[in-house]
C-alpha cells in the first residue's frame, strides 16, 4: 500500500441532531465504529467512540459533536458524492 488513506473527517454546519440527519439520510456509507472494510462506512465520533464522555471533554480532544469520519471504500465515486451532496442538501 502507498499513498494516502481514504478517511475523511469533517464537521457539519449545524448541531449534533442536524449531523445524525445527515448520516442518516445517506444510502450508501454502512454505519460504523470501525473505519475498515473495504464498502464505505460513516461515523459520529460523539455518538459512537466517544459518547462516554462529556461534551466539554470531548471538545478537550478536539471531538465536536458535529464531527463526521468518513472511510471511503470501493463504491463508485460519482455515486458517493451524489449520495453525500443529496443528503447534505436535505439538512
């Protein structure tokens, strides 16, 4: 293996309820803790790895609530964007 990985993070511009919407109303991305595999897979760090902790520890060790991790894997890549660009319009 060379070159970069496939892991994305990124934060929604809204809340932790408006960034659960959004996974939730993709078809694509598997949700799961565990970013390998080889199908797409999408996570809420704060809600999955991370929901032990308190929202001001979490922010400590830089986990907002509205983080996203995304592990790209072997879908096509127009439909990955098509997929995400729909469910982030409907936020």
């Amino acid at each position: 293996m060379k070159g970069f990985g496939g892991v994305v993070s990124f934060e929604i511009d809204g809340d932790m309820k408006m960034t659960s919407a959004f996974i939730d109303r993709l078809h694509l991305p598997y949700i799961a803790p565990s970013l390998g595999g080889v199908e797409t897979l999408i996570e809420q760090p704060a809600l999955m790895s991370y929901y032990e902790l308190t929202p001001e520890d979490r922010a400590a060790i830089g986990i907002a609530d509205e983080l996203v991790r995304l592990s790209l894997g072997v879908e096509d890549a127009d439909d990955l964007i098509a997929d995400l660009n729909q469910a982030l319009a409907s936020i």
